[in-house]
C-alpha cells in the first residue's frame, strides 16, 4: 500500500492521517475556517459540509461528515466514538489508498482527520486533490452520449472484480473529467468478495438516481443508455460464482 503517515496531533484526541506526498499538512487543515475565502462550498450532491479548496497544493475538496435524518436534528457533525480503527474518514482514506494501488480512477486522498469533540463522540473530515475539470453524470455535457454510458458500465465492472462495494453509487458520485469517469464518496464503502447480491444492488441504486438526476432526458433515450451501461459492463465482467 502507499506509503501514509499517521499521528497523535498534539494537545487533541484526534488522529490525522497525511498523504506524504504533500508537505506540511496539519490537522487545521481539515476545517474550512482555516482556508477563509480560499473555501466554497459545494453545491450539487450531499447533505453539505464539502467546500472546493483554493490551496498553496493545488485545488483540494473538503469534506465533513455530517449527520443525516432524525439524528441531524440532535448533533449535526458528531458520531458515537467506537475507535479510531472505525473512524469513517480514517477508513474511507485507507480504502481510497488501497483503491489506487488497484490503479482505479479515485481521487487522491491528501488528510483523514478523527477528533474526540465528547466522551462518547467523535467529528471527522477528509481532504482529496480535487479531479480537474471533473462534473457530475448529470450535468455533463455528454450525458446523452451511448458511448460515455457504455464506457461507465466497463468502469463499474472493473471496480466490482476489484471487490468494491459502493453502498451510495448515484449520480452525483460519478464524475466526468476530460482524463475519463471518476467515481467520489466511499464513505461506508468497503472491499468485499465479488457477489452477484451486492453487485446488483449497486446498480440498482445507480438505476433509481438515474430516473431521478436525469429526468431532463427523455425516458426512452434514459433506457437506451442504461442499456449501454450494461452492454459495457457485461463485456468486461469476469465470470465469477453466483451468490
């Protein structure tokens, strides 16, 4: 795996994950009140919390992990402390590492940073190298385009033999970018042995975010390029035990 450097910030309860490729990371890093005018918030997908980064490293996103549901109403970023091991920034660095030692398009994780804020409660936040000139599925220019679909299917493929299961596979998690299709968010995400249940499930919830984030489409052109999906992810799908 990619080389990692991981401490004890000092005077905190917080453990930091640093790519060592980018110098003089610190843990003030992963706030967007350090960046000032420098942060702005993103503003498609997610519940918030995730700001572009105009940084002396190149251009970073930012994101928090933020609460969702009935939850949010009672603590907005903090999540019960069951060790930093389990931390979900601290893992969503570590699978993002493993994913590109696998060589597939995932953005370049830059600090994962866990922090005790309670006795039983932790916040945390990851910074990524932002993908240029990257947007998501649904605004990209050649959303309509059979061949960018089929291209997407292939890519899924590849990252199911690889074993990812990508429990929040929507719309606004596949990016296109000049250099090719991205896939965003692994938060919960996990490596796991190639199995037809995950497998579908995946692509059922891409399904149900296309009907959804690309209703501007006509829904016989929307059927067409999901058949374009699976036309390229059935020709690069290994064989592999039902399950």
């Amino acid at each position: 795996m990619s080389g990692v450097t991981e401490h004890i910030v000092p005077g905190h309860r917080s453990l930091l994950l640093c790519n060592p490729a980018v110098d003089g990371v610190q843990a003030a890093w992963l706030e967007p009140q350090f960046w000032g005018e420098r942060a702005r918030p993103v503003a498609v997908g997610g519940r918030g919390g995730a700001f572009f980064v105009q940084a002396d490293a190149g251009e970073l996103v930012l994101r928090q992990y933020l609460r969702g549901g009935m939850m949010a109403r009672i603590t907005h970023r903090s999540y019960l402390f069951t060790g930093f091991n389990r931390c979900r920034s601290l893992r969503e660095f570590r699978l993002l590492q493993r994913l590109r030692d696998m060589h597939l398009p995932v953005p370049e994780p830059i600090a994962a940073l866990a922090e005790r804020d309670g006795l039983f409660t932790c916040r945390a936040a990851i910074l990524l190298r932002r993908i240029p000139g990257a947007v998501p599925l649904p605004v990209s220019p050649a959303v309509g385009d059979p061949e960018l679909w089929q291209r997407l299917g292939a890519l899924l493929a590849r990252f199911h033999a690889a074993g990812l299961d990508h429990v929040d596979l929507n719309c606004d998690n596949v990016l296109h970018a000049p250099e090719g299709i991205w896939l965003i968010d692994f938060d919960r995400c996990r490596l796991r042995h190639p199995a037809q249940r995950w497998q579908q499930a995946n692509l059922d919830r891409l399904q149900r975010s296309v009907a959804k984030r690309c209703h501007a489409l006509p829904a016989a052109q929307r059927r067409a390029l999901w058949s374009a999906l699976m036309q390229g992810y059935a020709a690069m799908k290994p064989d592999q035990e039902r399950q």
